[in-house]
C-alpha cells in the first residue's frame, strides 16, 4: 500500500502511511540545521540559544540549540552560516563549519536535521539581527556551560556535544574536556532520578 496524503498545506502534509503510520512532512522547506557553537573556554564553552518554544507551552525563552529551516535548493552548509550570523552574530564561513552528519529528528515526521560544529574562539562577536519573525522578538544567545547545555530540553544539544566529542577535536583545534562525559552522566543520573 502506498502513501495517501490526508492534507496538504502551504508548510505540512499529513500522510497516511502503510494504512496505520501518520507522519507529517514540512513542504516549505528542505530540513533544519542545528549548529553547535563553541569556543575555547574552562567555563561555559557552548553558546546556547533561549527562544520561547510555544508547541511545547513556554511563555518565556528557554535554553535549546541554534537552528533554523533550510530553503528549498538552499544547501545545508550555507543555511547553517546564514543562522549563525542571524541568531548569534559571527560571521563564519562554510569551511569553518565541522559536518556532524544528518539526523531524523522524530520516528513522525521526515524531516531531516543537519548538524554541524563550529568553533569561534578566534572570531568577533557582531549583533544578530534575527530574522524578524514573531518566534524570534524575545530570542537571545549566552555562553553556557556544558552541563547546562546537556541538561537544557532540546535532544538535539545533547546530540551535537556527542558527535563532536567523538573524535576528541573540532576541525584539528578544540578538544572537548573529559569534564563533558561526567556533565553527561551526571545529567543522565539526575533523569533517571527524576531530579531534572
């Protein structure tokens, strides 16, 4: 049995699958890019991105990664260094930028995530400018530590931090701490817990 589209709109589809499986597809762009931005610091090395998530309830921003969606014909490369500047103001280039590979972001939809990594260390911070939508007016980015990156409430973090830890180095010159693998644990721990 094939595919049985239920609605089509200007950003979803919704689409019956094999008789039982629902899953939507975002038809106004290509994916999402997810960018771990790092710099060379014994203290708060990751920049994290607070935006109010409203599909998820919050009135106020909350700590999650930078991302934002890939245009139709846009490359993944190129759309990750329009969302650094846009949301965090480096100015990076594509080659700067580490491929983390791809990811399915939910078993429900088809919407692939691009993952990527850079590190800033060496490069001035300018102003973001955003991008003028509603869900971005209260948006900001910090420097934040590495357990409250993996701790935060998006599993995309917590999945760049991993695979850019594991070669041990960013693009040949940032190696992430062992400190890191304890944060992880510790954060696991406290899931399990029910202490996050």
């Amino acid at each position: 049995m094939g595919d049985k589209i239920l609605y089509e709109g200007k950003w979803l589809s919704i689409v019956e699958r094999d008789g039982w499986y629902h899953f939507s597809r975002e038809t106004a762009r290509a994916g999402v890019v997810y960018v771990l931005v790092l710099r060379d610091a014994l203290t708060h090395p990751v920049l994290g991105r607070y935006e109010i998530c409203p599909a998820h309830g919050d009135v106020e921003p909350v700590l999650t990664s930078l991302s934002g969606g890939i245009g139709v014909g846009q490359d993944p490369a190129d759309a990750a260094v329009a969302e650094v500047y846009e949301e965090a103001g480096y100015r990076i280039t594509r080659h700067q930028l580490v491929d983390l590979g791809k990811v399915n972001l939910t078993k429900s939809t088809d919407t692939i995530g691009y993952l990527y990594a850079v590190d800033v260390s060496d490069l001035e911070r300018g102003d973001a400018p955003g991008d003028g939508s509603l869900g971005e007016e209260k948006s900001y980015c910090n420097w934040v530590s590495e357990d409250a990156a993996l701790m935060c409430k998006c599993p995309v973090m917590a999945t760049l931090i991993i695979r850019a830890g594991n070669g041990g180095m960013l693009g040949g010159q940032w190696a992430l701490p062992t400190s890191w693998l304890h944060a992880a644990g510790r954060a696991w721990d406290s899931v399990m817990k029910g202490t996050a």
